[in-house]
C-alpha cells in the first residue's frame, strides 16, 4: 500500500499524465477533423460524378464545395495549383459550374475585384505582377514547375500566359471576368486568389 506520505506525489502523477493523455486525444481528433488538400483529392478520387443524378449529384457537389471552403489558406491554394476538382469540373454542366464557382471563391471577392478597380494604373499592373509571382512560387512548392517541364503531363496547370495578364490590365478585371464563360473563371481562380491575398496584405495601397 502507498504511505499517506506518497499518495499525493503519485495523485498529482497520475493528474499530470492524464492531462497529457486527454491533451493528446484533443490533438488528435482536431488534426483528423482539419480538412486538407489530400482529403479533398481522395474525395473527388472517390466519387465518380457522371453516375450521380438529382440528390445524389446535388449533396456530392454541395460536400466538395464544403470541403474546399474549410481548406486554409495554404491548403486552398495547392488543392486551386493542382486543380483538385478539375475530374469533376469538367463533368458538371454550365449550370453547375457556375454555382460552383460562386460557392467556393473567398469571402469578399466581389469586393476585391471592385477595389482592385479603384486602384491607379499603375497599382493595378504592381498588384497583378505581385499575384503572378505568388502564383508561381505557390506551383514551385507543390512541384508543379518541374512537372510543367514534362509535355506527358496533362494535368499541370498552365502558366498564366501574357495575353491573360494584358486583357485584365486593357479592359479591366471586373469587366473581364462578368464576360468570362465558367470554365474561363475557373482557369483564373487561381490568379483571382492570389490577387485577392495581394490585396488584402495592403500593399497595393502603400506607397512604393
């Protein structure tokens, strides 16, 4: 039997560890319920679209749309690099990529693109230059340069190409994105996102 003397050395020893074990299973269970980018791979792996219809169909797309909109930052941005979604994109009708595609932009786009409008000229053009470059450090990290090198790769995304840079400046990103078809909008969300942490960073903003 314990002496009185040591009961309370070995309570607290047992509190202590006890501690740690529940601190331990807290952790554990947060970091199986944090929703990543592979997740949302192995999900839309998983499923095939083209055999759902009605409620199915419906509650497969409204659970990936949740899925992506309980990324993080960094997680939405390599599941956007490595087009993720794009199996089912391309099976979606207009109709779904639409509602889609509004689903799942960030919070305060639509404002974004509206202050991005209000900037100068040459703000504008530092901003997009600024999204560009994150754009390709964000494909950098996931390895998506390298692949892009490989012509056999059909799935690397394509770099944001000069003449897609020179329309947003000419015309103006929120006249050329109202116009652009759903598949156009989800080829830029990538750019469209970046732009946006761009903006919110408050650096077009500052003076250079």
């Amino acid at each position: 039997m314990i002496s009185q003397r040591w009961r309370p050395v070995c309570l607290s020893v047992l509190a202590v560890v006890a501690i740690w074990l529940i601190a331990l299973a807290g952790y554990t269970i947060a970091k199986n319920r944090k929703m990543t980018a592979e997740k949302v791979r192995a999900y839309a792996a998983s499923v095939d679209l083209s055999k759902l219809s009605g409620d199915a169909r419906a509650d497969a797309l409204k659970r990936l749309e949740d899925m992506l909109n309980a990324l993080s930052l960094e997680e939405r941005r390599k599941a956007r690099i490595e087009r993720l979604t794009w199996i089912w994109f391309n099976q979606m009708t207009e109709a779904e990529k639409a509602a889609f595609i509004e689903a799942t932009m960030p919070t305060g786009f639509k404002q974004m693109i509206t202050a991005f409008e209000q900037l100068p000229d040459d703000k504008r053009r530092q901003t997009i230059d600024d999204a560009v470059r994150r754009l390709r450090e964000g494909r950098s990290q996931t390895g998506f340069g390298a692949r892009r090198s490989n012509p056999q790769d059909t799935n690397a995304p394509p770099p944001v190409s000069d003449e897609l840079q020179a329309k947003i400046r000419t015309i103006g990103l929120k006249t050329f994105y109202s116009q652009s078809s759903a598949q156009s909008k989800a080829e830029l969300a990538p750019l469209m996102e970046e732009l946006q942490h761009v903006m919110e960073s408050g650096r077009p903003f500052r003076n250079r």
